[in-house]
C-alpha cells in the first residue's frame, strides 16, 4: 500500500489555526447568547463546513485517513448538527410563543 503524504506549509497551517480560532469564537458567542437565531444559524453554518471540509479530504482529496484524528472531529461536527437541528425546532416554537405574547 502507498503511504500518501503532503507537507503543509506555514501559510497553509496559519490559515487552518484561524478558521479554527473563528469557528470556536462564534461557538463561544452562541453559547453565550444561544437565542440570537442569526447567530445560531451561522454556528450551524461552521459545523456543516467543518463536516463537508473533513469528509472531502478523505473521500474526495484522498488527503486524509479514517484515522482517529479524523474521525473525532466528524464525530463532533455529525453530532453537534443534530443536536443544533433539534434546538432549532426549539428555537422557532419559542419564537412563536413570543409573537403571540406580542399579539
């Protein structure tokens, strides 16, 4: 079997430190103000990305392996989208009780 390695360059390794650092800091904000449906719409968003960015380097890029390393972070993108997709449905019959309040 062929042992597939690319070497990452600094440019390449800052870049991925940021997008992780941003991500965590908009996690960080929805946690904290978890009602802010715009903000918990885009905390959605950066799972979703995080999922499709780590399932195409292993199925599609072939830069990547099923290894633990991989696999934790696809565990925890699949599983917080869940878990945020249920909260949503939270978030809307919340939403609605509020309008009629309103009314």
């Amino acid at each position: 079997s062929s042992l597939l390695v690319y070497a990452v360059n600094g440019l390449q390794a800052r870049t991925f430190g940021v997008w992780t650092l941003l991500s965590s800091v908009i996690r960080c904000l929805c946690a904290i103000d978890i009602r802010n449906r715009t903000l918990y719409h885009i905390t959605l968003f950066t799972f979703f990305l995080a999922l499709a960015h780590f399932l195409s380097e292993v199925f599609i890029y072939h830069t990547a392996a099923l290894t633990i390393g991989v696999m934790a972070p696809l565990m925890v993108a699949s599983f917080s989208i869940m878990g945020m997709l249920i909260g949503l449905q939270y978030l809307e019959v919340e939403a609605l009780s509020q309008n009629k309040k309103k009314n």
